[in-house]
C-alpha cells in the first residue's frame, strides 16, 4: 500500500513535468526578447509554487518544517528536467531559473526554566552592577559628545530597561527637539505633585515609527508613543550633553556610542561578547538597522531586573520593557486632556451643560438582530460572474470538469452580457457590474501569460467575492475612487478575510490559516494590473512583499478627573429634565456610564442587561435597607437581545469588588426599585434592566448625550466615546491591582485600602504575601475585560503598562563619584559619593526635573441622587409590606387597606376616613385587589403622572381623584356612582359627573379610553347606577388595573385626605 508522502511525492512529480512542458511551450512558440521570456518563466514558476503551497495545506502541511521535503523534491526535480533539456537539445535556450527556497528554521521557541532565567539574568545584573561601579568611580570618561550619548544609552538599557534600538534613538532624537525649543512638555512625574517625602521618577513621554500598529498616523506613517524612565543617570548625561552641543541621533550612531563606552569599561568587566555582537550589527545596511527591533546583545537585560533584590519587575511588565507585548501610552494630547488639564464648573458652565441635551431618543428592544450573512442577501443580483449554469450542475462530477476552453468561452459570454447590462442599471450594480469586467480583464491578462485556468480560478476564489461586496458598499462610482479609497478598500478585504482566519484559528488552533496572505499576493497582482490598464492610482497597501495588518489602537482614558465632571454635568442635564420620564432615562444612563467606567462593559452588553444575568438573592427576597451587605454579580451571556463579540465574553463580574460604596448604593437602590416594578408575567430573560415602558434609550441618542458631554469637557475634536469607558475601567483595574499605593492614589479614585481588599477579596491571601510576582492578576484582568489573553487587553486596551513597568524599577540607588557632576554640571561638591535621586530633586537646574508636570490630588465627586431616587414609591410599599411584611406604619398603607375595603365592601360603602382607624380592619380586601391587578398584567407606570401635568390640568385631576375617594364602588370590572335626584328631578350630590371624566381622563395614556354606561342618566329607568370602565387599544377591560394605578396617585395626596 503506497504511503502518502510517496503519493504526494509522485503528485509533485508530475506537476512539475508538466509545468516545464509550458515552460517548453512557451520557449519554443515565442519571438520575444530572453528577458521577457526569463520573466514569463519565473511567473510560470511562481503560480506553481503558489499552487503547492496551497496543495500542502489541504494535505495539513501547513507549516515550513513539514512543507520543506516537499518543495525542495519539486526544486529538485526542476532541476534535474533543465538539466536533461540542455544535455539532449541542440542550442538550448538557457534557462535562467534555478529555484531555492531557503528556509531559515527559527530557533524553537525558548522556554526557560527557572534556573536558566537566573542564570541569564545574573549575567546582566553583573554588567548593571559593573556599569554603576564604573559612574561611581573618578575614571568615567566623558570628554567627547559620544561617551556622554554611550552613558545616556546604556543607562537607559540597565536602569530603564529599554533595549530597542530604535525606541533608543527616538528617546534621543526626542530630547534633542525639546532642548532645542526650550520646554519639558514631554516630561512628567510619575505620581502627584504633593508626595514630596518620596523619590517622584521623572517619565519621558515620546513616540517612535512602526510599521503596523501604533496610536497616532501622520503622513500615512504609524507612530506608538511610548513611556519610558528617564532616570537619574540619564538626566545627567544629558545635561552634559546640553553642554556640549547636540547632534541628531541614528541608529549607527547609538550603536558606535554604546561600542565606545564598552571599550572602556572592558578592563573592569568582561563584554568582549557584547562588543562583537554589536560590531557585527554595524555592518547592516542603514535601512536595516532602522528597522531592527530589540538589539539582541541585551536580549536578557530585563531578566537582569527581574532578579534584582531591590525591584519587584514580573514576568508581564518585563516583557512590556522589551517591546515583546504590544502596547501604547496615550498621545500627548490625550494625556494632558486625562490627567493635567484643569477645569471647574462655573455658573456659565452649569447653565450651557443643562441646557444641552439632544431629544429623547427611544426605541422597542429588538429580539432579532441582523446578522452579516442577511446582509449579504440584500445585495440585488445574484453575481454573474459565479454563476452556474443550471444544465451542467446537474450533470455528474466527472463532467463537470470543463476543459480550459470552455471555461474560457463562459467568462467571455459574461464579459459580453455585463457590457450589455452595465448601461441598463442604476450606480449601484454599475459598480458590480465594472468590477467583474475589470476582475474578467485580469483573468484573459492571466491567461495571455500562460497561467493555467486551475491556477487563476484558485487566484479568484481567494479574494474576488470580498472585492466585489466592497465595492457594493462603495456609495460613488468605481471610476472616481481615489488612492485613500483603494487603500482603505484593500485595508478592508484583507482584514475581512484575517479575521475569518482568526475564527478558524480559534476553532482549530493547530491549523496555519494564511488565506490572507495569498488574497495579498493575489490583490497586488490585480492592482498592478489595473494600475496599466485603467489607469488606478498606486496605493501603500502592497509597499512590502508579506501581509500585516495594520492595528491603529484608539488609545483614550477617562480619568477619574474627567469621569468626576461627567457626573456633575450629567446631574445639572438631570435636574434640568422637563418630565420624571426623560429624567428616568438620563438616571438610567448615569448607572450605564458607572457600568461601563467600573466593569468596562460595551455598550451592548450594558443595552441588553436582562434581570437574569443579574444574580442577587438579597435584593428579591430581603429587605434591602437593613441589608447592607448584599452581593451582586453580573453574569453576561448570549440573550435574546444581543450576541456577545466572542466566547471568551461570556463572564460574571463581581460589583462588590470594583464599585466604591456610594456607587453600590446607588446600584442596589436602583435593582431594588426596579425589581419591584417589573413585570412578573413576562419570563425574566426578557426583562431588560435599562428600559421604561417597554423602551430603552435608542444607541443614537447614548452616542450624542456622550459626544455632548465630553464637548463640554474636553473640546471638540477629542474622538472620546462610550467605549472609552471601556479603556479606562483596564487601565484602573490594573493599576488597582498591580500598582504601588502611589500609583493607584495617583492615577484612580480608589483609596489604598480599598485597593487591598480588592486584591485580597479577588487573589486571596496567600497571593498577596507574593503580589509582586504573581502572574495570574494578568490572566484575570483578561478573563474580565472578556479576552483570549493579556497580549489582546494590552494591544487594544492597556495604556498605563509602562507607568506600571516604571513604578516597579525605578527605586534603586542611583550614585556617582562627586568629580562626574562637577565635570558635567560645572559644580563645586565635595561629597565622595552623590544619590541623583535626592541631588537632581534638591537642585533647580535640572530642568527637565523641575519644570515637567505633575498630577494634582483627585477631589471625588459622589453620585448624587435626585428626590424621586430617595423616597419608595407608592407601589414599592404597597409590595414590601404584601410580600414582606415591611412598611406596617406607613401612612400610604393605611390609606390603601381603607380605600380597599371601601370601594369592594357593600356593608362598608359609607366608612368615613380616620387616620389610625385601619387596626382592626381586614387586609384581605387590598390582598385581593393587588392579586387581582398583577393577574391582569399591572404595571405602575401605566398612568400619567400626576407631578408631571400642568397647574390648571392638576387641579381636574385632583378634583375627580377626590370623587374617586369618596363616593366610589368597585364591583367587578366596573366602578359603580349612585346618582339620586330631588322632586325636581335635580341630582342631589354636590359632584358633577363630567367633572369626573374630564379629570381622570389628564391622568389616562394616550392608549386607555373611559367608557360610561348609562351615562347621561336616564331618570325614567329605574336604574340609576352610572357604569364606568377602562379599555386599552384591543377593547380589553383594564378597569381593576387602572383603579389600582388611580389608588397609588391618590394615597400621596395629602390635601384629597384632609376633605375625605
């Protein structure tokens, strides 16, 4: 039985024949020039090869170890066929190709123990302690600008951590340009501007180039900024560096300065090794040492740091300091926007941020989404171009295999039937149309160069259909696309098509998927194909040969600052509201912004919070205002409502550990009252948290209460929206849990305590003994924001790390012998030895010390509750005290047992009201009506409120809401009035009964209508008992439902019980 290798041995074989029978073909029909042949020849080569790597991947050969017998077999036999072919033919054409791949096997990936971290790290903690010998010692040589720029980077290596070559020289370059514009506005403290008592690390904040992810695009480059310890020893040298001039810095030159510094202290340590490493980087072109990363002669540095007894450097912020887990600082606007800049509400403030608020903007919550495969079937015409003709698919298999000419014949019928469709339709399938031709132009271009059709087929389904829904959405035509819209168009297919390779990766993660890899390759040959044929515009998409995608990482934070003025203006617009329903609404978005600020939670996880992902026993079976302490988790999950972004957001979040204690009051007071209103019939899946009346806050309107808010705050052109809340509620967290007590009193509202009980309640005690080297604080921080892994919170979230990473390294003795600062600084000390911690603190020449800025101390802002937050509803107590017991004394209460048994009683149809009177009446009769009312679907929000109409409006409503009181029955589903009249057939009562209907109509929605039965009343029947019910839109009798609702409005009223 033959083996499948040997199988795929033969396959290759023969594919190979038959290729250089093309390429055969190819020699002996064409008149062209050698050259043009030599390139159509590689291009024949180069489909093949194109053709076996994706001939392995369906083998599951997807990786370079397993792919390599292979295509070196398929070299091999390319060769050895050349080779017949000029032994046996007579004037040979000679064939230039001699295909090689050359496979650099990476080094397995290395994981290392425990012992060879210590090992490799006491190396280094050997050269630092060596280093700083040698700054403590009278022989520091510092005479020319290059030993001063060697000193300045090396302290940045062993001190900062910092070994990436080009974040070195853009550290550099950075300092340059702010001692040549005279400022520090890239300098600041790590922590606030009142801890005096203690070394305050100065951080440099600068930005450098990378090719595919970064915060900041200028030009079409993408920048990072970066944070990076600009410590002591630096400080220093670069103020001897101020002295003597600058220079612009470089790659080579950084690498020469560190050469010559290590020249020089080789007597005292041994790096000859570390010489000659970077001796032999010198030797790389000057566009290679740009883009180098991390210089690998101090690949180890930070292991050096993780050992050093005085530090406290994890595994995850030394992986930050050397540049291996992706991550960016905020840009120098957003952090001076979060963190320093300074702004008090004034009375004018006040007024313009009450008085700016968009219409109220609701919406039903949908339980159907759409998803993007029905987007898909909204486009109008089924694609020609992948059509197929309904005779031939129902033929078999083996016929289905058309020969080449067929396949040609059909792509040139379509090409004849777009052309004629093109001018028949509107600008939308104008552009599918253009599309297919111009994809059908590069097929018969592909062909002309002798591509097998197989092989352009493969070319097509690798990307074609994606170009085509792309152009769908295009809103102008095809012709006018410029190069930001190619660029943006690519950007978008091959994302599209990464992200499905993401998909399977996660649902197979030893499978390679490389689809968009190929869609690149196959993209660049079809833009170079337009490009000489229509004339599109070049694009950077295809500036490099591989595919990666470009991450650009929205990189804001709502400080505690900024969060503190949001809830005042958000307070002022509260209190401004015109109506208790639009003042609802706004209270319900203060809760959702707390939401996402404290758990980070994205705004439609937060829309379709249900009552069942909310777990609190407490609240639903316990008084909540003796129960203090309560627990609530959010448990969030796939509902009927929305679809979480993955798997891995499938989380419970615990409020008690992150939420500060006013902050949880307002929580358990708002599921308190809500638990209470909520609809008992309707399954609780389906009960949103967020939502009035069946109704939620329209996504719209959150987006432009937000825009308005940070306006006020910030300025316009911030880019701040709700899912910056998001951002910050990782950064807090982190700082929260990994920080020192000066980085979590500086950077979040949190108290130090509270950020203890926080890591105990979550880590446990035995953690905390080991805190600062614990790693699973990362691997929770990503289970919670609701990622795979640290490495995507980081990259997309995590701002602060390298704040995280400094306040972790930077308390060390930093000292030099005193004769370096009288040499650098032209001082006059006497002292042997000198910490720069104290001296660069004490000394007002340090300019880049003393003029940097610092933060100032947080004054919070509690969440303030408005009155109708603070008192139970009428509702509310009339529930307590059915379904516990509570509220026995309540004056509402009492009044409803009275009304009660008034209304439903015969024998108690006369009672007269006395306060206190209710003792020894029964219960039973408001047991009942509430029974009665939740049976038919009551809910308390039915009616118009009574606070919420107009003066001359409340005195009807009042008036029929007195009526109501007094002279009611309630049989049934109707309410019965006695109307008596006098010899003179006049009515006897002092109420009139149009007085009743015109007031309580003020209180019935738009939705509820009175209906009257005999009325007016006829005095010749001998009944002369007027009828009264209610009716909501399908005719159904509400009557018990809107009496009840009546009840609850008319117990608040004091002035209807001083005349009852």
């Amino acid at each position: 039985m033959m083996k499948k290798s040997d199988a795929i041995y033969d396959e290759i074989t023969q594919q190979v024949g038959f290729i250089f029978d093309e390429i055969l073909n190819l020699i002996n029909q064409s008149r062209q020039e050698p050259r043009v042949v030599d390139a159509k020849i590689k291009e024949i080569w180069t489909d093949f090869y194109d053709g076996l790597i994706c001939f392995l991947d369906q083998k599951k050969l997807n990786r370079n170890v397993l792919r390599k017998p292979y295509i070196q077999h398929s070299e091999k036999c390319f060769l050895k066929h050349r080779e017949n072919y000029e032994r046996n033919t007579e004037n040979a054409y000679l064939i230039k190709l001699r295909p090689k791949t050359q496979f650099i096997d990476p080094p397995q990936r290395q994981i290392l123990t425990t012992e060879e971290r210590i090992k490799l790290g006491r190396l280094h903690f050997h050269i630092n302690a060596e280093l700083k010998t040698y700054w403590r010692s009278r022989t520091v040589d510092t005479k020319t600008p290059q030993q001063l720029w060697g000193n300045f980077y090396l302290s940045l290596i062993y001190c900062s951590g910092c070994n990436d070559l080009s974040q070195l020289t853009a550290i550099g370059n950075t300092l340059i340009d702010e001692m040549q514009q005279s400022r520090t506005s890239l300098c600041s403290k790590l922590y606030r501007a009142d801890y005096k008592k203690i070394t305050n690390p100065l951080v440099l904040h600068y930005r450098t180039q990378h090719r595919y992810y970064g915060n900041q695009i200028e030009e079409k480059n993408i920048y990072q900024w970066r944070h990076v310890w600009f410590n002591p020893y630096a400080q220093m040298f670069m103020e001897g560096i101020k002295r003597q001039g600058v220079l612009a810095q470089n790659p080579r030159c950084v690498i020469e300065a560190i050469i010559a510094v290590f020249d020089v202290i080789s007597v005292q340590v041994d790096v000859s090794e570390q010489i000659q490493e970077l001796k032999k980087i010198l030797r790389c072109s000057d566009q290679a040492l740009i883009d180098m990363g991390a210089l690998k002669t101090f690949k180890h540095v930070n292991l050096g740091l993780e050992i050093h007894p005085d530090l406290s450097l994890d595994m995850c912020l030394s992986e930050v300091l050397q540049n291996r887990l992706k991550t960016v600082s905020l840009t120098p606007q957003d952090q001076k926007a979060a963190w320093f800049k300074e702004q008090a509400l004034t009375k004018d403030d006040a007024f313009t941020s009450s008085s700016q608020r968009p219409s109220l903007q609701t919406e039903v919550a949908q339980l159907e989404m759409i998803t993007a495969h029905q987007q898909l079937k909204e486009i109008p015409f089924e694609l020609m171009l992948f059509e197929r003709d309904e005779e031939k698919s129902k033929q078999n298999k083996k016929r289905q295999r058309k020969s080449e000419s067929i396949k040609l014949m059909r792509w040139k019928h379509i090409q004849k039937s777009l052309q004629k469709k093109k001018t028949a339709v509107h600008s939308k399938e104008q552009n599918l149309i253009e599309a297919q031709l111009r994809l059908l132009g590069w097929i018969f271009d592909l062909k002309e160069k002798n591509n097998k059709v197989s092989s352009i087929e493969r070319y097509l389904s690798s990307m074609a259909k994606d170009y085509l829904f792309h152009i769908y959405m295009y809103e102008d035509a095809i012709e006018t696309m410029n190069t930001q819209d190619y660029e943006e168009l690519y950007e978008s297919i091959l994302n599209g098509i990464d992200d499905r390779d993401e998909i399977q990766r996660t649902s197979k993660p030893n499978m390679r998927q490389g689809r968009a890899q190929y869609a690149f390759g196959r993209l660049k040959s079809f833009h170079t194909f337009c490009i000489q044929k229509y004339g599109t515009p070049q694009v950077s998409n295809f500036k490099y040969n591989t595919f990666q995608r470009v991450q650009l990482c929205h990189a804001k934070l709502v400080s505690p600052q900024i969060f503190n003025q949001l809830k005042q203006k958000l307070m002022l617009k509260i209190n401004a509201c015109s109506t208790l329903q639009e003042q609802e609404y706004m209270q319900q978005l203060q809760l959702m912004y707390l939401l996402a600020y404290r758990l980070g939670l994205r705004l439609n996880e937060i829309r379709g919070l249900t009552f069942a992902e909310i777990i609190c026993p407490e609240l639903i079976w316990k008084n909540s205002q003796h129960n203090q302490d309560i627990q609530i988790r959010i448990t969030l999950k796939n509902n009927v409502y929305r679809r979480l972004k993955s798997q891995n957001a499938n989380r419970q979040l615990d409020l008690n550990a992150v939420l500060l204690k006013d902050e949880m009051e307002f929580i358990k007071q708002y599921l308190n009252t809500y638990f209470s209103h909520i609809n008992l019939i309707q399954p609780i899946d389906k009960r949103l948290v967020f939502s009035s009346k069946g109704e939620i806050l329209s996504e719209l309107y959150i987006t432009q209460m937000t825009q308005i808010l940070f306006n006020e705050i910030i300025g316009k052109d911030h880019n701040y929206s709700f899912h910056s809340f998001r951002h910050s509620a990782a950064n807090h967290l982190a700082i929260a849990w990994c920080g020192s007590k000066e980085m979590v009193m500086t950077y979040t509202d949190y108290t130090w305590n509270h950020a203890k009980l926080m890591r105990k309640y979550l880590f446990g005690e035995c953690a905390i003994e080991h805190e600062g080297v614990i790693q699973h604080k990362w691997r929770l921080l990503a289970d919670w924001m609701g990622h795979s892994s640290i490495e995507q919170t980081a990259s997309h979230y995590l701002h602060t790390l390298d704040l995280l990473a400094i306040d972790r390294i930077y308390n060390t003795p930093c000292l030099v012998h005193h004769s370096l600062v009288n040499t650098l600084l032209g001082e006059q000390q006497t002292k042997d030895e000198i910490d720069l911690r104290q001296y660069i603190q004490n000394n007002k020449g340090f300019d880049f010390y003393h003029q940097s800025l610092a933060l100032k101390k947080l004054q919070p802002f509690p969440i303030i509750k408005t009155q109708s937050d603070m008192t139970a509803s009428s509702y509310e107590i009339i529930r307590c005290y059915i379904e516990r017991s509570e509220y026995k004394e309540h004056i509402w209460l009492q009044r409803c047992i009275w009304l009660a048994a008034k209304w439903k009683s015969p024998k108690l149809s006369k009672l007269k009201w006395e306060q206190n009177s209710t003792e020894s009446m029964d219960e039973q009769y408001l047991l009942e009506f509430y029974d009665d009312a939740l049976k038919r679907n009551f809910d308390p929000k039915t009616l118009v409120l009574f606070t919420e109409l107009e003066q001359p409006l409340k005195a009807k409503a009042l008036s029929a809401l007195a009526i109501l009181i007094q002279h009611t029955k309630l049989r049934k589903n109707y309410i019965h009035f006695q109307y008596r009249f006098d010899e003179n057939n006049k009515p006897k009562m002092k109420w009139i009964m149009g007085d009743f209907i015109i007031g309580i109509q003020q209180l019935l929605p738009d939705n509820v209508k009175l209906k009257t039965d005999n009325y007016p009343v006829n005095i010749k029947q001998k009944s002369r008992e007027i009828k009264v019910s209610f009716r909501d839109g399908n005719e159904k009798n509400i009557t018990l439902c809107v009496v009840f609702g009546l009840m609850l409005e008319a117990i608040k009223n004091d002035y209807l019980w001083e005349i009852a």
